[in-house]
C-alpha cells in the first residue's frame, strides 16, 4: 500500500494517544499531529489523571468497560515499569467517600481496579456527615510528564508534529487522507456540534508530602490527589462557564472545602493555580464520517467530548479509534491512497 496521509487534530491526552496507536500500529500511514497548543498549555496538562469515572448515559456499559480496562491495563503496566517515573503514572490508593448511598453503589469499573471494597464505619469516622465510602487502588497518570513521554513515543514511531490552529477541517482534506479529530472542546467550532460545552475546573497544586492517599467526594467537586510532584486539590464543574483565569473565591472554597476533609492541608504551601475547560458533552463521540468539501471523499474519525475523564479513558477510546481507522482504510478507493 502506498503511504497513507493522516493528520490528529489536538494534542492533549486523548490526541496523542490516538497518534502513538496509529503510528505503531499502521506503520504504512504517516501520522501528523496538529494543534494550536501542546504541553503544558493543554487542559489536559492540569489534570489530576487519576483513573476511575462517571458512566456515560447512551454508551453501551460493556464499550465503557473496555476503555476503562484497556486505559488501566496500559498504565499500569507503566507504573510497573522502569518507564514510571519518566512517564508519570503511579499507583495510588484512596477512598471515594458518599454523604448518601449512591444510586449504584459498586460503579461499572469497581473489578477493575485493584482490591475495590466498600469502606468500614471505623474508616468512615474520620469523615463527620459522610454514610457511605469505597476503597481502592487505581493509577494516577500526570499529563505535565505523560504527554511529553507520549510524544517521544510518536516521534520514535515516525510520527510528526506540527504547531498551528486548525479553523476548518476541510483545510486539510487537500492534504490528508484521513482525519481524526481529537479537538475535544474545539470540536464545538471546528465540527460545529453544540452539544460540546465547557465545564470549567479550578485546581491548586500545594506542598503536603505527608498525604499518601486520595480523597474525593462523590459529587466530584471536591478532591485530594498525591501525585508525584505535589497533592491537587480541588475542585469546580461549573458548566457553560468559559473564564480561564484564576478564581480567588474558587480557591478559598478549594482550601476550606479540602481542608474539611483533611485538616492538615491548612498547613500546605500552595504551589500554583490552574484553570482548565473540560470538554463536556452527554456522551463522548467515538465514531466515523466522510467529508466532501471540494469534490474529494475524505474519512473523518471524531474521537472526542470525555469531560472530566479523558486521561481514564484515552488508551481505551484511542484502541477503539484505530478500529475505525481500520474499516476508513479498508474502504478507500484504491485512488485515494496516491
């Protein structure tokens, strides 16, 4: 087959995901990465990283399961390696606490992360107005390392990348064969889809190396996450809200809410503020397409809308884009492959 031409538009977690997997596995498609921001200045790069997630309403549970388990199953896999510290992804441990029992009180994923039991009342006392908890290991994943290392991985694959903003996909259908779009938020302007929305996430970066485990409330809006260069605190999920700077009344909230759950952390230096739109949508959009701009078929594969939980599913959604990828290449005229 001659060489195929095709271009990643973004270059967050689930854009470079998408590229490694395409460049190692199709080694007869040249794959470019696009985008108008790379690491660190991607919302992924803010992301706590840590593995676990909310279940998507329209998606069938067992496509959920596989790109939970094939995320986990790739970073841990990296946590056990040498790779790991290069890598940043880690293992961590924690509790998932609830002030009422939730709806589904073991989630779709709990067999598969590591050692999934509900929480003791003797564990629960810690944590006044709280009923109910979980308790597991999981893989924390650090965008601010994991993307370069991804990077790296695509160069060594013979993958190339470009820096500059895409304003329409039809620009690149003269010089690609094939397009993934990965643009996440983006994807509200460059595939005109109003379902796609920001919810905005404010977290702190603070100094507390005597914190081992993470704590998050079930409402998500509240969270504890040791990593490997610091603990995140946070959080917002504050829909249809596009402002990038830095709340300060969002940070009081953080510290004091946090600091509730672990009092300690009134005592933790704070290390930097972040701010990032999540690209939220009822369900991701994991699916192919042709384009006819100016005559010429071109197959597009949108991969994109995770929200909150695109580093817990990146691996996974990526695996099953390159499934897509497959049945565009198998479908192309022979022409379209000059």
């Amino acid at each position: 087959i001659d060489t195929v031409r095709v271009v990643v538009v973004g270059a967050g977690v689930i854009g470079f995901s998408t590229a490694v997997c395409v460049a190692e596995a199709l080694p007869f498609c040249s794959v470019t990465v696009l985008a108008e921001k790379f690491s660190p200045d991607t919302t992924s790069d803010g992301a706590a990283g840590i593995l676990f997630a909310a279940q998507f309403p329209d998606i069938s549970v067992e496509r959920q399961r596989r790109w939970f388990k094939d995320s986990f199953d790739h970073l841990r896999a990296i946590a056990q390696s040498q790779q790991s510290p290069e890598a940043g992804v880690m293992m961590s441990s924690g509790y998932q606490i609830f002030k009422d029992v939730p709806a589904d009180p073991k989630p779709y994923w709990s067999d598969l992360v590591i050692g999934f039991r509900l929480m003791t009342d003797r564990e629960l006392e810690r944590f006044p107005g709280y009923k109910f908890g979980q308790a597991f290991t999981t893989v924390k994943c650090e965008c601010s390392s994991y993307l370069p290392w991804l990077e790296k991985r695509f160069r060594k694959a013979g993958g190339k990348v470009q820096q500059r903003k895409v304003s329409s996909l039809h620009d690149l259908s003269d010089s690609y064969d094939l397009i993934i779009n990965c643009s996440g938020l983006g994807s509200r302007t460059l595939t005109d889809d109003p379902q796609v929305y920001p919810v905005r996430g404010q977290v702190l970066k603070v100094e507390a190396p005597w914190l081992q485990h993470f704590i998050r409330d079930g409402d998500g809006k509240t969270y504890i996450y040791p990593g490997i260069h610091g603990v995140t605190v946070g959080g917002t999920r504050q829909e249809d809200d596009w402002r990038l700077e830095v709340d300060d009344g969002d940070t009081r909230s953080i510290l004091e809410r946090c600091s509730r759950l672990e009092p300690s952390l009134s005592r933790a230096r704070v290390l930097s503020k972040w701010v990032g739109l999540r690209p939220g949508r009822r369900n991701p959009r994991l699916e192919r397409e042709l384009v006819q701009p100016r005559g010429r078929k071109v197959p597009v594969v949108h991969n994109y809308g995770h929200g909150g939980w695109g580093v817990t599913l990146a691996w996974g959604s990526a695996l099953d884009a390159l499934g897509l990828v497959r049945q565009c290449l198998h479908e192309m005229p022979p022409q379209a492959k000059l």
